[in-house]
C-alpha cells in the first residue's frame, strides 16, 4: 500500500511545532481520514474538529499546504503525496492546540449584529408570502456553514488583526442576508459602516475563491452592503430624502 | 478536594440540536435561567445534517391534508407501538412549530402562490415534508440558534457532560468536562433535559457523527430512568459504501424517487423478486409501470425500490450475502440509466438531485449521471430511547426531561422520514416549557460532593493506569460486533454472543489508558465515550432479544414474521439495584377511542 508523509502542526502555545506522520494510503482517502488514521495508530491525543465528513458542517477547517480548506473535502489524490502534506490551524484565531484554534469570537460578533425583525403578518393567520424569486438571493447567503474560511483568509483579520474593528466577510454574508429578507425590517446600515467597519474590505475576493458553499461573498453580499452604507451616509441627497422616508418600511406598518 | 467550577441554572439543557435550542428558547420565555451544554461548537449537531425536510400537515399543497391523515400515517409507520399521546400533539401541533420558524427569519422553499412549500416522501399520504432543497437541517439549526443567542441563555460550546447528579430520587444537575482544557464542571439546575440525540457510532456503519455515542440514553439509564423500544435501530437502505472514508454517508432517498433503480451484479433488478403481501397490489409489476409512478402517472403503483426502508435494507443485505454484491460490498444504485427514457438525463438529474451529484463526484469520484453508485445500508436513527411522559416529557426519574431523538415514544418500530425535524420542534418547546415549570417549584440543592468526586475520579482513571489498551480499539472493536451481530438481520445465537461480547469489552474498557494530558485530548474523551457506548449497546441487545418477531425496524430471520403476542407491549430495560440491566415488557396504554377512529378511517 502507498505511503504518504503528514506534517502536522502539534502543541499548543510557545511549544507548538510540525512533526511527520507517515501512514497508509488508500483510494478515495480524505485529508481528514489521513489525520484520524495517524490519531488511532501513533497519536491518540491529536486534537481536531470534525462532525459530519460531508462538508456540511463546517467543523473541520484548517490550512492544507497553506489553503484554508476543508480537510473532509479535501481528497488526498487531489495533492501531490511526493512531498510532505502540511496541515495547520486556522491562522486568523488564537491556537487551542494542534489543529484546533479558539473560533469563539466569530459568535461573539455575530451577537452583536442587530436580529431578524420581520414585517406584520401578511395574512390573518399569522403567515407571509413569499415569491420564490424572492427568497432565492437570500437562500444563497443562508446555505453558509459557518467553517470561517473566509475570515481566515481575509488580509484584514489575518495579516491586520483588525478583529475589534471589522466584522469579517462571514458577517457581512449573515447581515446581508438579514437586510436582504423580504421580512426584514431593521435597519443595520449605520452598524456595518460603523463597528462592523465593512470599509476595512478593499474588494480582494479572497473570500469567495475560499468558499466551500460556492457563495459569492464579495458580489452579491458585500458590494450590495458597500452601496447601501455608500446611499444612507455619503449621498448627501438620498440623506436628505431618507430623512422624509424611511429606506424600509417601520415594523408593524 | 475536586477541582471544578461550579455554574447554576434553573433548567441545565444537554445538547444544541434542534430539541435542545427549541427547549432552550421555551424555557427562557417563561422566565427562568437557562445553561445549554454541547460537546461541539454551537450549529455543528447533527441537525444541521438533516435534508429532506420537517414533516407537517400545513396542506399547503394538497388540503386533503390535516392532522388526523398525519397521525393515522405515524402511527402505521411505527405498527401501532408509539406512545399515541405523543404522536397525537404531534401531528395536531407540529404546522405551528414550523411557521414559527418562519416568523423566527427561515426561508422555506415557496409554492406559486407564496406559501410554505412541501414534498412527498415516504409513508407520508400527502406532500407534508416542508424544506429548503436538499438542507432543511442547516436552515432549521441556523434559525434557532440565531434567535436562541438573543434570549439571554447561557451556551457552553465544547462541553461534555459525563454523569447526571441527584439529590434523593431527583436530578439536580450534571458533572461534565470543558474539551479545550479539561477542567471539571459542575452544572447545578432544578431540572435537566436531554436533548443529545442517538446513538449510530454503536454500529461501524452509520450516517452518524461522532457525537452519537448514546451519552442521553446513559446518563438516564444510569441515573435510574427507563429506556424503551432500543431494539428498532433504523438502518437506511442507502448509504455510500466506497470509498471507505465516506462508507455510511447518506444516499437521499430521492435518487429512488426519480426513478434510481437497485442492481445486483448480475445486472437484476432484484427488488422485484420479494414483495410483502401486504403491499403486492401497490407495487408496480414491471419497470414500465415503476417508470410510470415516478414520472407522475397517478394511475401507476409504485416501483419496488420505493417500499418501506426496513425491507430495501434487508433485500440488499441479502444480495450482498450471496454474492451478488458490488465489488466494495454494495449494491449498485443506477439513476443514469433514464436517458434511455428522456433525452437531457445528465441535466435533470444534476437539477434534481445537485447534493448528490457533488457528492459523489467530490468524494467518490463517480459522476452519477455516466454510471451507478455502489450502496449499502447504513445505521441512520434510534427510534428508542428515555421513556417519557407524552405531555411533559419528564422521564421516569423527577426533574429529568427528555426531547429530540433522544426520547423514545413518537416512532415507535420505524420513524417516518421527515418526522424527526418536526419532534425536535414540538417536544423541544414541550420540554423546555415543563421544564422551566417545574424548575420554578423545585430549587436545586448544593450537589452532593460525594457525587462530585466519584465523578472526577472515573473522569481521571484513564490517566493514572500505567499501561493498558488503547482506547480507539476497543471502539473498534465493539462497532464492528454491533454491525456483525445485533445489525439489520439478527438471530438469537448471534446476539447471545454479543452479548458475552460486550462484557468482555467491557473489562478491557475498565483497563484503557490515555496518552498526553487533559487538554483538547480526544483519546481521552473516546475512552470516557466508552461507557456510553457499552450501555446502549447492551440495551439494543437485550431488548432485540426478547422481541422474538419481525416488526418495523427490527427484523429476526428466526422469527421472521410479526407475532400479535408482541404486538401490544414496548421492551423497557432500566438499572436494577445490583447494577445489572432489567428487562420488563410494558403494556401500552390503551388508545383512546376517537382516535381509534381516525385510524380506521385512514386505514380504509
Ligand atoms: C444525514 C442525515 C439526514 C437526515 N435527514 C432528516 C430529514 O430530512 N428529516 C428528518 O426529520 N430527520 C432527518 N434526519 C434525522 C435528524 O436529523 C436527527 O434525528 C435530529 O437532527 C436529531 O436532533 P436532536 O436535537 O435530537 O439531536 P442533535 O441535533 O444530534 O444534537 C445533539 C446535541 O447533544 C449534544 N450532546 C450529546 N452528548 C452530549 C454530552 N454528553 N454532553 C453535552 N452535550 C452532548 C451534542 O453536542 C449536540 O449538540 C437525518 C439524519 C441524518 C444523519
Ligand atoms: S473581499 Fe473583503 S472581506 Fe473578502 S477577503 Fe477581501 S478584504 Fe476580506
Ligand atoms: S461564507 Fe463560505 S467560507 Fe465563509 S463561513 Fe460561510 S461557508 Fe464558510
Ligand atoms: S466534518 Fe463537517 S464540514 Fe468537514
């Protein structure tokens, strides 16, 4: 059976180094089977995240030969196993250990981004409608599996460490998809431009070509929200119109 | 003196899957503090799985639908063994729960006239199943748990509970571990509910993550609760078997429904060679007519692929045993072969079924549109589990609730595809709403240390052995026993033996020994899982041996029909005072007449 070399990072802190793990290839493998090969047979301490294997989760995300991906989606015949296969954390968050890092204030951002809020009822019995045309803008954003590839790709979180000040392009897909609901009646505008900071994005993509979901983050979620921010507070015209009527209608009209 | 922390409650929730997030929200609505443990990060449980859809009468697409069709359908599917209080609330409140998820910001797919859209699936009458494409879990567990963050509850992601603590007869809160450092925990609450889901990794071919070790089902059992119904293990037909990091993924039931035909390797659509009398005259005679149902003639029957999940699995255990499987241990599963039907085949099949094509071709590296998949069944859901009252879901133990896969009762032999999503929802607000009741009269007392450190020592016992196994094997080893011995077909000389089996791994599990130290250690918490492991698979074991018929899910080739003196009694097994695992039968409870009614009605 082919053999194929893992390095991987291990340790947590000032002692974190790679170390080598050589095991036994076979067909159909996934990088994240070669790691829980390598944790039964010689490192049964080996910390990493995984729930599903399907790409449904967005547990098992690391850096693989320097990309962020998903290790169950990640076939090893799809990397050249003549060299050593390199597997690291997420760079953008602090190190737990291993391949593990401390995701948590990804949730602490998404709390402070204003909720749902929706219109009345349209109907007697409690209920809307909708048009599939309608939902379907939003769907995209709402198929996200909050893996954080996209922040940890993003130069402003990783390189910046701007993490006080910019939300992430993760958070501009859940706010879009909150401002883009057919529901929706709050408005997030002034937050985004202010301590969400969505001016930080100068538009580099990196965050889509990264994306396991395939969302357009950059197109359809962030330059639609750099408009928005653009019309309410640097238009001084739309500024002045918007002060007679409001950009949405207020909840419960 | 045990180290730990100490966190307090009025309703302590194990568990983020969909019960446990909608148990959260209805138990801080009424006013209490609310703590919810998970042991991965929040939105990862198994919920976000889920794709089919949540099943509920709206009739928004066939008004013939209503609560009574949706009941008589559970209640048939499950053969008559479900707790009918359970499948009543069920069926009449699951449409609320669903349009309340709309009002909490989820986007369901729309019918033309801009409602909740539904699809068919199987054993139910009519279109129920509301959904988003092919992720209705990802859209249910991301819109809870976006409204849950809001409301004030306390989440504490990455933590694992190993043991329940009492005061008297009444739980009063739980002992657990943070995985990140492996500091001890203990979790004080005037009620505790169970929402940790099942228990597939007892079988080393599931669709199940590595979460479903049965920790609910043990910590109940061990705190003296009753588990009912743990023989009907569902295992669905269609799984991948190749490659083998995949073996175990689910294959969507709606490959059949486009017309996915089984194959042996002798090219035979063997599914038409067994058909149950029962459903000899709704089945399609011949691949003609099967073709005829799936393009939509309502005058068609449907093809034998389409028969109940039970009986798919075992014709396709039965091919592979004699040789007429794959080359990987499968059977074939061909949907390409309708382009001898219709002239665009690869585009309609990539429309209809977008999940499935990416994932064989990302994975398997099959494109399912050139040629077939190989598939096996898989262990897919445990319809037993803690015995509750149908209207609270407290357990049999005071101030211990139960929600979600978890509780035995809704199913009863077999579930119904789409009909989990919609008992996380209802019995979720249930137990969150009797549990906040009862936590408001019932003030938990200090734990008792006692308990605490007991807990703490069997936590650390794997660290302070200087040799022994590693704990990977033994769950190696004790999955593919399961699978072996207690899986689709099972008889009484094989599940004796596994039984022996498990005592013997039971000792080598009092003797396993964790490398590294506390921190973010998996080889730690796969020994502590163990435990876990070994009590739900005893229980599946002794449960499935005393039914002595074929019924739902369960199947016996030495009693291979069902039998009516199993027909009126649930299996319940429960701790006896020695420590050993008691079996009783319990009568069900007889149904009220009305709803006898209804059933007939639908039966007619
Ligand atoms: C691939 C797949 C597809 C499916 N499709 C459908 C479908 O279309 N329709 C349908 O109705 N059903 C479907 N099901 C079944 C359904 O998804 C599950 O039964 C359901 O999601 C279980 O939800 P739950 O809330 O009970 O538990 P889960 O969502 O599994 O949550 C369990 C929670 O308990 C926590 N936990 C467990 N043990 C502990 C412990 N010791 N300490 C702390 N926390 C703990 C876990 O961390 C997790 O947060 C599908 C299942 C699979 C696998
Ligand atoms: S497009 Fe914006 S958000 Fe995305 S990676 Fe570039 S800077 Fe970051
Ligand atoms: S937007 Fe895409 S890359 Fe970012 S967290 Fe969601 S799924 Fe992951
Ligand atoms: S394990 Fe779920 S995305 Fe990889």
């Amino acid at each position: 059976m082919p053999r194929a070399t893992f390095r991987i990072t291990r340790g947590s802190g000032e002692s974190a180094a790679f170390k080598d793990y050589t095991t036994d290839v076979s067909e159909g493998m996934v990088v994240l089977d070669a790691v829980h090969q390598v944790q039964a047979e010689s490192a049964p301490d080996l910390a990493c995240r995984w729930n599903c294997k399907a790409g449904k989760c967005g547990s098992c995300s690391a850096e693989i030969n320097g990309k962020p991906r998903l290790m169950c989606m990640t076939r090893l015949s799809d990397l050249d196993l003549s060299m050593r296969v390199i597997i690291e954390p997420l760079r953008a968050f602090p190190h737990v250990k291993d391949l593990v890092t401390d995701v948590s204030w990804n949730y602490r951002v998404k709390q402070r981004i204003r909720p749902f809020k929706p219109r009345k009822p349209d109907a007697p019995d409690g209920t809307w409608r909708m048009q599939q045309s309608d939902v379907d803008r939003v769907q995209e954003f709402r198929k996200c599996i909050e893996c954080f590839l996209c922040q940890d790709v993003c130069h402003v979180l990783r390189d910046h460490h701007k993490h006080e000040e910019f939300a992430g392009p993760r958070h501009f897909v859940y706010a879009a998809a909150l401002e883009m609901h057919p529901l929706d009646v709050e408005d997030r505008v002034g937050d985004l431009r202010g301590k969400d900071g969505i001016g930080y994005c100068n538009i580099t993509k990196c965050c889509t070509k990264v994306c396991p979901e395939h969302i357009t983050i950059t197109d359809n979620a962030i330059i639609p929200l750099k408009e928005r921010v653009v019309d309410e507070f640097y238009d001084p015209l739309t500024r002045l119109f918007r002060i007679f009527r409001p950009r949405k209608p207020e909840a419960g009209s | 003196m045990t180290d730990y922390k100490t966190h307090e409650h009025d309703v302590l929730i194990i568990g983020a899957g969909g019960a446990g997030l909608r148990a959260a929200i209805e138990a801080s609505a009424a006013g209490v503090s609310v703590g919810v443990v998970c042991k991965s990060l929040l939105g990862k449980a198994h919920t976000v799985m889920a794709e089919g859809g949540v099943a509920a009468a709206l009739a928004n697409v066939d008004d013939r639908d209503g609560w009574k069709v949706h009941f008589a359908d559970t209640m048939r599917g499950g053969q008559y063994l479900n707790n009918w209080v359970m499948a009543e609330l069920h069926a009449k409140e699951a449409p609320d729960r669903v349009r309340e998820l709309e009002a909490w910001g989820a986007l369901f797919d729309r019918t033309k006239d801009g409602r909740i859209l539904q699809r068919n699936f199987g054993g139910h009458k009519y279109p129920r199943l509301a959904h988003v494409g092919d992720r209705t879990g990802l859209e249910m567990i991301r819109t809870l748990q976006d409204h849950g963050i809001h409301r004030g509850i306390e989440f504490y992601m990455e933590h694992t509970v190993t043991r329940l603590l009492k005061d008297g007869e009444r739980v009063v809160g739980a002992f657990g571990y943070d995985r990140e450092r492996g500091r001890f925990r203990v979790f004080r609450a005037g009620a505790v509910v169970l929402a940790t889901g099942g228990i597939g990794r007892a079988y080393k071919i599931t669709s199940n993550s590595w979460e479903y070790t049965g920790d609910g089902h043990s910590l109940a059992y061990h705190a003296g609760a009753d588990l009912m119904d743990m023989e009907f293990v569902q295992f669905h037909p269609t799984g991948m078997v190749w490659p083998p990091s995949v073996r175990g993924i689910l294959v969507t039931e709606g490959v059949r429904g486009e017309g996915g035909r089984l194959v042996n390797n002798r090219g035979e659509r063997f599914m038409f060679n067994d058909i149950p009398d029962l459903y000899k005259n709704q089945t399609a005679k011949d691949a003609e007519e099967g073709w005829r149902y799936v393009t939509g003639d309502k005058s068609a029957n449907r093809p034998p692929e389409l028969l109940t999940r039970d009986h798919v699995a075992r014709c396709i255990v039965r091919e592979i045993k004699a040789g007429r499987g794959s080359p990987h241990g499968g059977v074939f599963l061909d949907i390409a072969w309708i382009k001898e039907k219709i002239p665009n085949a690869p585009e309609h099949i990539r429309k209809k079924l977008p999940s499935m094509y990416h994932q064989f071709k990302e994975l398997a590296g099959v494109d399912i549109t050139a040629e077939p998949m190989e598939v096996g069944p898989t262990t897919h859901y445990a319809m037993g589990g803690v015995r509750v009252d149908g209207v609270t879901q407290m357990s049999t133990v005071p101030g211990l609730f139960a929600a979600g896969e978890v509780a035995a009762g809704l199913h009863g032999a077999n579930r119904l595809g789409g009909n989990s999503l919609s008992d996380l929802l209802v019995f979720g607000k249930r137990a969150g709403e009797h549990a906040a009741a009862w936590a408001k009269e019932h003030a938990a007392p200090a734990p008792v240390e006692g308990q605490v450190r007991d807990a703490a020592a069997a936590a650390l016992a794997p660290f302070d052995r200087a040799s022994g196994e590693n704990p990977y094997t033994i769950q190696h080893d004790l999955q593919d026993m399961m699978q072996d011995k207690v899986g689709i077909v099972r008889t009484e000389s094989d599940m004796a033996s596994a039984l022996d089996g498990l005592s013997a791994l039971r000792r080598r599990s009092a003797n396993t020994r964790v490398e590294g130290n506390r921190e973010y250690n998996p080889g730690w918490h796969t020994a502590l899982d163990l435990e876990n492991l070994l009590t739900v698979s005893e229980a599946v074991a002794r449960s499935a041996l005393d039914r002595r018929e074929s019924r739902g899910a369960h199947f016996r080739e030495d009693h291979p029909s069902k039998s009516d003196e199993y027909a009126r009694h649930n299996t319940v097994v429960s701790r006896a005072s020695d420590g050993s695992m008691r079996l009783r039968r319990e009568a069900l409870a007889p149904i009220r007449d009305d709803l006898k009614v209804v059933i007939a009605e639908n039966n007619a």
